[in-house]
C-alpha cells in the first residue's frame, strides 16, 4: 500500500523516535500524539499540519525524514511525498505571482493523484508571506478544495525560526534549576510565537495559518548538551561501521563550540558537524 498500516508504523515509529532521536522528550511525545490521532481516525476533518521549531542540528530534518519513512513505504523517495525549500523553489521575489500559481497547482494536482500525500516545507520563515497563503486552503476543515478531497494530507513546516528563543528559555530554565528534560510545551510556546508568529521579517507574519490556527502542533526542537553530542558521535561511528574508541568520542564532542561563553552548556551546532568532525580521526 502507499501507506504503512497505522498502528504497526506508530509503534516503530515510537521505537525509532525512543531509540534514535537524541534529547528530544518533548518532540517524542507531540509527533506521537500527532500521528497515532490522525492515523486512528478514518475521516480526520482536516489534514495533519505539523511545525517544527530549533536552532541548527537538533533534529528537525531527521525527525521528518523518519517520520516519512513510516508513513510510505518508500520513505522521501515516494512519489506521494513532496518536497519544497523556498530557496531552492521560489527563489525569485520579483516573480512570487508565478510562484502562487505554480505552488497551487502542484499541492492540488499532487492531492488529486493521491490524497494521502505529504507535503514537506524546509526554512518555512523564508518562505514569501504571500506565497504560505496560497497553502491555506489545502489545510482547512472544508471538505472539497478545487475538487479535490485533502483532509488525509500531511504538512510538515521546518523551521530554524524560534530556535534562538527555546535556547534562551531553556537556558534561563536552567538557571532556574529546572532540568531540561522537565520543560513542558508551555514552557516555550509564547517564546516561539512571539518570534515566529508575531514577527514581521517571519514568513508566518500576519499569514492566515496562525490567524486561522491551522497549525495542529508546534513542535519544538531543544538545545543539545554535552553527553547528547557524545550520543551523536557514538551513533554516527557505528553507522560508518568504525569503533567506537571513548578517546574519540569525547574529542569529538569537546571540538564543537558550545554556548553560552562562561558555562559552555548547549552544542552552537547541535549534532550537524559531528559526522565531518570524525573524519579526521580516522
């Protein structure tokens, strides 16, 4: 089938998640909670819309890919899983018109062929405001847009926007000796909407999707720390099929930067540098 039975894809996902997602308690249990309600209701009113929030190399990427894998059988390969980097794809201010167009044609041509699809955003904040409103249609209650039934589509937006906020929420938290692992979703959701959201250079700005709460769950991705990073390393050599000497992880994980100055608490990077670091120990 397209799509990966829903109860065997949950429980590994779950699996995956536990045992492959380095220090992320509470994107764990949000894309959880995302997934098994939607793949258990045979008629969901809108489709899944998911946003994922933090700084570089905390997860974002990974997560989404993972959670593709389980959705389709053939992981980001599918045909029914779509990719977009605003970057890449609508580069052009000047022609954003041509861009609306295109983009709406393609969600709605893509929905028609299969409504299951999943549609993949990459750095939503640099994404033309005008051109996230062309999106809103497809992510609604309606039941029919331009013919096409959509409510079993998947959005995921990713998103660097905000990551600044949940570092400095989780470091003041920290400060506040309330230990990382213990931060609820309520801890850092005015942070993320007040820099994602609120924030006239985002993207999101003013766009319909947060007036019209179209986003079902705003996931965000926490700042690594010290023994997160030595995971990393350990999962990253046994990968490459290299030992994994205790020398070699701790050089690794002590050579990239870590914030703030004096206490050196959280990867500037997360894990995003650990697989090229290796390479000069081997």
């Amino acid at each position: 089938s397209r799509l990966r039975a829903g109860h065997a894809g949950s429980c590994s996902l779950e699996f995956d998640l536990a045992t492959n997602l380095v220090g992320q308690p509470l994107v764990r249990q949000q894309v959880m909670k995302g997934v098994r309600e939607f793949l258990e209701d045979p008629n969901p009113v809108k489709p899944l819309v998911m946003s994922f929030h933090g700084s570089t190399g905390t997860g974002k990427t990974y997560v989404s890919s993972m959670l593709i894998r389980y959705l389709f059988q053939r992981g980001l390969q599918s045909p029914y899983v779509h990719h977009f980097s605003p970057i890449v794809h609508f580069p052009h201010a000047e022609q954003i018109e041509q861009y609306k167009e295109s983009l709406k044609r393609w969600i709605q041509g893509n929905l028609t062929n299969c409504g299951r699809s999943a549609f993949l955003f990459d750095e939503m904040d640099k994404m033309h405001p005008g051109l996230i409103d062309v999106i809103i249609p497809f992510l609604g209650p309606s039941w029919v847009v331009y013919g096409t039934n959509y409510r079993k589509a998947i959005f995921i937006f990713i998103s660097n926007a905000g990551g600044e906020q949940i570092n400095n929420v989780t470091l003041a938290l920290w400060r506040a000796r309330k230990d990382r692992e213990e931060i609820s979703l309520q801890d850092l959701e005015p942070a993320i909407s007040k820099a994602v959201f609120e924030n006239p250079e985002s993207g999101f700005w003013k766009s319909g999707i947060i007036n019209e709460r179209l986003i079902d769950f705003v996931v965000p991705f926490l700042p690594l720390k010290h023994h997160h990073v030595k995971q990393c390393v350990v999962s990253e050599l046994v990968q490459q099929g290299l030992e994994v000497r205790p020398s070699v992880v701790q050089e690794v994980a002590d050579s990239i930067p870590y914030f703030p100055e004096e206490e050196k608490l959280f990867s500037s990077t997360g894990c995003k540098t650990v697989a090229s670091r290796i390479s000069f120990f081997f």
